[in-house]
C-alpha cells in the first residue's frame, strides 16, 4: 500500500526516491496520487520541510538476472547524481566568464571554468549535502537542497527570499525573520528593478525575484 513521506530540511526528491527503492525521483513527482504536491511545488527541485509526498508500492524489477549459484557475482549499481548549476556575477550583474573555480565535497575536488554566461556546471552524489566552492580567491559554503519555496509556506516565504537575495549579493545574516535588514534588501532588491517599492513581499516582487534567481 503507498505510504506518505514527511519532507525534512535538506531533503530533495532524488534523495527521497532512492531512499524508497525509486531510482527515478520522477515516477514520485509524476505519480497521480501526488498531483497536490505538483499543485503546490510546480518546481520539484525545491520542496519545503513538512511537505508530504505520497510513496506508492515499489514495483517487481522488469529484468532478473540469470545466474548460477553457487559461484561468486559482481554488479554495478548506479548512484543518481545532484546536477549543480550556479551562476557567477560581479556586483554589477556582469557574468564572470571564464573564471577558474573549483568545487570540493567529501575529499574529492572538481576542477572547471564558468562559461560565457558565467555558469558552472557538475554533478556531485546526490548523497552529498554540502560543497564548497572557491572562486578568485573567495569562497563559499554551499548547502545543497536548503533553498526553500517562497509561496504557499507556513512564514510566508520569508525564509525562501532571503536565501536568494543572500545568493544574488545582497548582506544579510540568515535569520528566517522578517527583520529591518531583510526589509531593507526587499526594499533595494524592488528599487533596482523598478518595482513599487514597499519592502513586502508581494506577488510581482516574489516573481522577479525567483525569475532573476532562476529557481
């Protein structure tokens, strides 16, 4: 019989699929019995501790392999992977192009360049939590599968904004408050693209702001 699966902190599809016997996070996201989380979380990559996803009965294996007893056999079990895609600016919004960085997780290290766009791609264990990213001498402690949705969320998508004006430049200490900072950077985040400057979350500034964020 299908189960209900309460979303933590931290956790994202793929790790809640394999964690039940699904190597594909999208035979969940899809399935019709989750049609409400769909609804409410139409990014599935971003999900919100205390979400419920519905875990429907794993399925007999298609394929059984013909093998002899009696004798030793060898398999190869493949592990999903995080897909991680970052985009780095200058604080005037330029892209840093062709910039050398280099990502760091569990003693292995990945070594690359950001694109004409300012992008960085790769793919870590989707075991993996956190990673740190050094770039011209800077770097950054990025914990993966944190950010949180900024609609239909018991703080109003407090947490889920500041995250991302954090990630886009702007000082603030992560707090998860609406305090006077967070206010503040509301208020120049509005300004900066010409939006009615209020210093609330309102409908257009949480849509510019997951569109300039890009999730």
């Amino acid at each position: 019989m299908p189960t209900t699966h309460i979303v933590t902190q931290g956790e994202c599809l793929l790790l809640i699929a394999r964690r039940h016997g699904f190597a594909d996070f999208k035979r969940l996201y899809e399935h019709p019995d989750n049609a409400e989380l769909r609804e409410k979380r139409p990014n599935p990559n971003v999900l919100y501790p205390g979400d419920t996803v519905v875990i429907p009965e794993v399925s007999a294996p298609k394929y059984k392999p013909n093998v002899s007893t009696g004798r030793a056999h060898r398999f190869t079990l493949k592990v999903g992977e995080r897909h991680l895609r970052l985009a780095l600016k200058d604080a005037e919004g330029a892209p840093r192009s062709g910039m050398p960085y280099l990502l760091t997780f569990e003693q292995e290290v990945i070594e690359g360049s950001t694109d004409d766009e300012g992008f960085l791609e790769a793919k870590v264990p989707f075991t993996v939590s956190q990673v740190e990213l050094e770039c011209e001498g800077l770097s950054w402690e990025l914990a993966l599968g944190t950010l949180r949705p900024m609609r239909d969320t018991p703080d109003h998508g407090v947490r889920g904004a500041e995250s991302r004006l954090i990630n886009l430049g702007y000082a603030l200490e992560p707090t998860g408050k609406m305090t006077l900072g967070l206010r503040s950077a509301i208020r120049a985040f509005q300004h900066r693209g010409g939006l009615e400057v209020t210093g609330h979350l309102d409908v257009e500034t949480l849509r510019r702001l997951e569109e300039l964020h890009g999730s």
